[in-house]
C-alpha cells in the first residue's frame, strides 16, 4: 500500500508539477532515509559518515561512465557496488559502540572524500575539479531510476520489518549479548544490514550524479546529506516504513517552502521544528499513531 | 463562394492571433538569480546579488530595460531565491526558476560550485545562463556542446595567473614554490601557472596541495623554506589565504615574493583579518574595482560614476563581486537592446555579435563560441605601502600599472 502510493505519486506529480529536481531530491531522500533506517532503525547503529556512501556510488558510477564508457544503468548499480565496498571495508568500526562507531564512521568518510579530493589523484577520480558527464545527461530517465531505487528501498525495508532476519536485527538493537545468547549471529546479521543499506546509499548517490551530471567532491560529500537523512528519519520515526517517508516528506517539503517564502527565518524556524521534535517527539511522528494504539507499517 | 472567403478571413485572423500572441511583449523581463544569505559562498554572493540588484533599480528607473524585439522599453523583475551555498538547494531552485516561474532570462549565483548545477539544466531547457563567476573551465568545453552558458565577470580560472608567470618570468624569478588548496578554483590556477612557468624554463621547486579546510601553514612554510624558492604563490579560498599570510608574517620567514589570489577579489575583507603590517608587500591580482576602468569604458557607466551612483544609494563595501553582479545586468540589457527575436536563441547570438566590441567598467567584454570570457585579463598588484595605511596597486603589465613592483620585498617590512 505505501509502495503503490509513493510510485503512482511520483509518476503522476510531474504532470502537475514541473520542478522536477526537487522530487527527485525528495526520492532520493526517502531512498537515503529508508537506507539509514535499516542500519540505524533496526540496528541501533547510527552511521555520522553516511554521506561516504553517497558519494562512492557517485563517483563509482561516474568514473566508469568516464573512463569505461558504461551505459548509465549498469554504472548506477556498480556505484552501488563501490558503496558496498566502501561498507566491507568499514566492517571492523562495529567493534566500536554509541557515539564511537559514529564519530569513527564520520572520520571514515571525510578520509574518503580527502581521498577522492586529492589533486594527486586528478588522473583517476578527477580530483578536487570535479566530474562532468555531459554525454549521458539525461534527467528523465535519472528520474525513473530514482523511483525504481526508491520502491526497491522500500521493500527492502518493508521486509526487513516482518522477517526473521528484521526481528534479528531488532534483537540486535535491544542487546546484542542477548541476541547472541539466543542464537542470533550478530556479526553476520549486522554486516548484511550495513552492506544492504551502503548499497542504498550508493545507487541513490550513481543517480544523483546521473541526475546533475556536474558535481565537485563537496557537493556529494556534503555532510547536510547525512544530517538530513537522520533528521528526517527521526522526525518520522525509526524502525517504521512509514516513519522515514512521513519525515521526508514533511521536513523536507517544509525546507524548500520555508526556503523560499521566508529565507531570512530559514535556519530558525528549522532549528524550532526540530527542537519541539526531540522535546515533544521523540520516537517521531509515528509515535502518535502507536500511542493510539494504530499499527504503523 | 461566401462561405470558402469567410472561412480564408476567420483562418488568417486565427493565424495573426496566433503570430502576434507568440510575439506578444510581457508586461515584464522575468529575471531569475539565486543567491546565499549563509554559507561558504554569502560574503561572495550577497554582494554579487547586490550588484545585480542595484542594475535593475537603475534599469527600471528609467521605465525598463529596451528590448528591441519589441521596440520599446520594459520593466524588470528580478525572481531571486536563497540557495544558503547548498548546490542541493541551488539545483532546485534553479528549476524552479526555470520551470515555475518561467524566467526569461537566468543568471547563476557565486562561483563555480553553485554554478555547476545550474548549467545541464539551463542547456536541457535551452535558456542563456548568464555565469556571473562560475570560471571553472570544464563548463566551456568544446564536447559539452553548449550554446547556453555566457561567462560575464571574469575569465576562466586556468587563465588567471598567465600574466602572473610573465611577471616572475620579467622578474628573473627562477625558483617558484606553488602551495594550492585542493578545489576546483585554486587547483586550475595553480595547475597553469606551474605549466606556464615549466615553459619559460622556470623550475617550479614545489608543487602540493592541501585540503580545503587547512587553517596552519607554519609546518608546510618552513618545508617550502627548506626549497629556497625566489617565489612562493599561494592559491586557495579567503580562508586560506589569511591563515597563510599571518603564518607567514609570524614564521620568521622569508620569501622575496609572496603571492596570494584573494585581495584582488576581497581586499578589504583580507586586510581586516591580517592586519596592513603582515599584507604588505605581498602580490595578488588586480580587478575592478581596484583596476579603475573609466576612459576605456563604452558600454554603461564607469567605475567611478558606478561607485559614485552605488554610493548614493546607500551600497556600500563595492568589490568585485558587486562589479561582476552589475556588469551581468549590462550584459543582459546589451543582450536584449540588440537581439532581434525575443528567443534565446537570438539572444545568444546577439551575445556573440557584441563579444569583443564593448568594454564595461569590468573590462572588455568578450566571448569565444562556448561561452567562455577571453577578453578580461587579471594584471599582478602588490599591496603597497600608503600615507594610511595599505593599498593594493596594479605593477605589471607596464599598461595596467600605476606602481612600481617592489622585488625583492623588503626583509623588515
């Protein structure tokens, strides 16, 4: 039902709409938000460095589109692939607990973006000038791929939510002594849900690259990317399908309006949304459902 | 025989409707800009948009902007929306601007970063986009195939520091050390000086980047010192840049030239943060309003008219960024004074027929075929010693000078 909902809303809205960018950003931060929901809303873990992954997928995908002359579709699923394998690589910060593991995660993908940004390194990732894909700029067809990336988060999400392995990760999340002492494997479990949710992030971030088709390395190594993922899934609530939907589509919609009726309130009227969220809300809009005693997906 | 000339006169008033509707003049020239309240870019930014903003004053004060498509003269809106220096929120709003409120005419917010996303869009929709001073070379590259990119306040960063290697080269400099932050901008400046130099026969002793974020210089000065260079350029944004110089000033240290970019762009900004002492003598660019272009100027006021008219109308703090926002607003209003069609097509090529023709109070205005400002060129300053206190001087070209270059600075400045 809220898979049908968002895919024939974002089919039809265009007809009415014509700001095509900012759906696609509102997609694209759904797909982001459901991603962190599955490593932070049914783990516990919650990743500062998310952004890492974005911009891997980025430039992952455009790199092979620069240099292999890749059609855009298969390099937006090895951008997935290069976020993934940013993930593997990043499996041992799980030795690491709390803010730790964040503020490890959030080092770990500054390193990346130094890494990518490096002028040393200009013949291979283009370094610190920035990438250019005017051969395959096509933000309709980015558009649709963004969609598809988004249905496929939600799904993913929404059977993690139901399954056993979802309930694993819960355990997880609660106490992961406790969740090994009944048999779960906790290594494996956690591992997966990280890789699953890199990979998210990663083809999320090949179709913005696709999208845009110029973007230096601060642009998809942006740390806004990251805080507006979290803020969006707490103000929707995590560990829900609908939750990080609901805050995406709230906050950022309130972002862009306020953005432009109001600008010289922006930053304080933000900031207030989000303090009345954590004073008054913090298991997120959701919660007010729940408390009703309605079941929110 | 009534009935086939009713229908000829309801068919051909059908098609004058029709032709006269597409030619039908709005009742206003629809501008849309985008500009950062917040952010890395806002210094930069607001005070471009307040260049633009005081041409459309100007402009709608004497009854509008004439646009010859139309004969006759007509007001202007300016559609302005705060990206607050996210590219995220810049890409958007630019659709926006081109999608909803249907701008007839684009003009890019600050730099090259916030004016990366906005160029696939304005060529995707066909729609000039006037690049106040995005100077990344890789948006006027031939392969890009765009029509739709106009560069206005300045030249492509790679060309910037041309006349800066012919000065060391007149200088005899040859031992030259090249520090640049890891961007776009500073890269493609530090990436041609160290080429031109290698030309000349110049031995560039080093050659590093740093990232963005650096603010201590003392350790990579003293690993400069170790390569005795005659001449150090540092490039990187205004962050960089004072960091570098009060290092420099309390390192002990001495170099018998030091080159920075920012006084060139904000000069006072960088002398409030350094202090006059630790700026003298160091070398930058020139650019108006620091270069005063008046006699040369054909096209709009002159410098000293612009600051006079800017200054009555309560602007203050006129640098380069306000120069390069109004000189867009010249631009388009050449553009429009000239095209023949009101389509962007026509304006483009209007564009190109002015190119090289008319020099404003930012310079000579000329384009090649992709868009690229090639008529501007940034002369070396050095910031000299005044009964006041400091100021930034033109020294080289001879043509552009107003000082002599004081090589090699002085060791107790």
């Amino acid at each position: 039902m809220v898979v049908a909902i968002t895919v024939l809303a974002y089919v039809f809205i265009p007809y009415g709409y014509n700001n095509q960018f900012l759906l696609f950003n509102m997609m694209m931060y759904m797909a982001l938000a459901q991603g962190l929901n599955i490593i932070y809303g049914y783990t516990g873990y919650l990743p500062f460095g998310y952004v890492g992954f974005f911009g891997a997928g980025a430039y992952g995908s455009a790199l092979v589109i620069i240099y292999l002359h890749w059609s855009p579709f298969p390099a937006v699923l090895l951008g997935g692939l290069a976020a993934v394998l940013v993930g593997m690589l990043l499996i041992p910060l799980f030795r690491l607990s709390g803010a730790y593991f964040s503020i490890a995660n959030l080092a770990a993908a500054e390193a990346l973006y130094y890494i990518i940004a490096n002028p040393h390194l200009a013949s291979v990732t283009q370094g610190p000038y920035g990438i250019s894909l005017p051969q395959v700029y096509d933000p309709n067809a980015a558009y649709w791929t963004m969609l598809a990336i988004l249905v496929f988060a939600l799904i993913l999400s929404g059977l993690m939510r139901r399954s056993r392995f979802g309930l694993a990760l819960g355990a997880i999340r609660e106490n992961p002594v406790s969740a090994e002492m009944a048999g779960v494997n906790v290594v494996r479990s956690r591992a997966i849900a990280w890789l699953l949710s890199a990979f998210i992030a990663g083809v999320s971030g090949a179709a913005f690259g696709w999208y845009i088709s110029v973007f230096y390395p601060e642009t998809v190594f942006s740390l806004s990317i990251t805080v507006f993922a979290i803020v969006f899934v707490l103000f929707g609530g995590s560990g829900t399908l609908l939750g990080p939907l609901v805050g995406t589509l709230v906050l950022y919609g309130a972002y862009n309006y306020i953005g432009i009726s109001t600008p010289q309130y922006f930053q304080l009227t933000y900031g207030l949304l989000i303090i009345l969220l954590v004073l008054f809300l913090p298991s997120g809009l959701t919660s007010l459902l729940r408390k009703r005693g309605i079941d929110v997906p | 025989m009534l009935r086939k000339l009713v229908l000829r006169v309801v068919l051909a008033a059908v098609a004058t409707a029709v032709s006269l509707g597409a030619w039908a003049s709005p009742s206003v020239i629809k501008i849309g800009t985008l500009y950062a309240s917040s952010g890395y870019f806002s210094q930069a930014s607001t005070r471009q948009y307040d260049g633009l903003k005081f041409w459309v004053r100007q402009i709608n004060a004497k009854g509008g902007v004439y646009v010859k498509a139309f004969g006759k003269r007509i007001p202007v809106k300016l559609i302005a929306y705060n990206d607050q220096s996210s590219t995220m929120l810049a890409a958007s709003l630019y659709n926006r601007l081109i999608t909803q409120d249907r701008v007839h005419t684009l003009v890019a917010d600050y730099g090259s970063v916030l004016t990366s996303v906005a160029v696939p869009l304005a060529q995707e929709h066909r729609i000039v986009l006037f690049d106040e001073t995005g100077t990344s070379g890789k948006f006027f590259r031939p392969e890009n195939r765009n029509r739709y990119i106009v560069l206005t306040g300045l030249p492509t960063s790679s060309q910037w520091p041309k006349v800066l290697a012919k000065f060391m080269h007149s200088k005899g400099i040859r031992r030259v050390a090249i520090l640049y932050a890891a961007n776009d901008w500073s890269g493609s400046q530090a990436k041609t000086l160290n080429q031109t130099l290698k030309q000349d026969g110049v031995d560039v002793v080093y050659f590093h980047s740093v990232p963005d974020s650096t603010t201590s210089y003392s350790t990579i000065l003293h690993s400069i010192a170790e390569y005795k260079p005659e001449a150090v350029a540092e490039f990187g944004y205004s962050d960089n840049d004072i960091a570098f110089v009060q290092d420099y000033a309390n390192s002990g240290l001495y170099f018998p030239m030091v080159f920075i970019p920012n006084p060139a762009l904000h000069f006072e900004v960088v002398r409030k943060a350094v202090g006059n002492k630790a700026l003298r003598y160091i070398y930058s660019y020139v650019a108006p309003p620091i270069i005063r272009y008046n006699r040369e100027v054909t096209y709009g006021p002159t410098l000293n008219e612009f600051k006079a008219a800017y200054a009555k109308a309560g602007g203050k703090n006129v640098d380069l960024s306000t120069v390069a926002g109004f000189n867009t607003g010249l631009i388009i209003q050449k553009a429009l004074a000239t095209a023949p069609k009101f389509t962007q097509e026509s304006i483009r090529d209007a564009i190109d027929k002015f190119s090289g023709k008319i020099f404003t109070l930012d310079g000579l205005f000329k384009v090649n075929r992709y868009g690229a400002q090639v008529g501007e060129f940034l002369p070396v300053g050095q910031v000299l010693p005044t009964k006041t206190g400091v100021a930034l001087k033109a020294v080289f070209p001879s043509e552009s000078a107003v000082a002599k270059a004081v090589y090699p600075a002085p060791r107790n400045k």
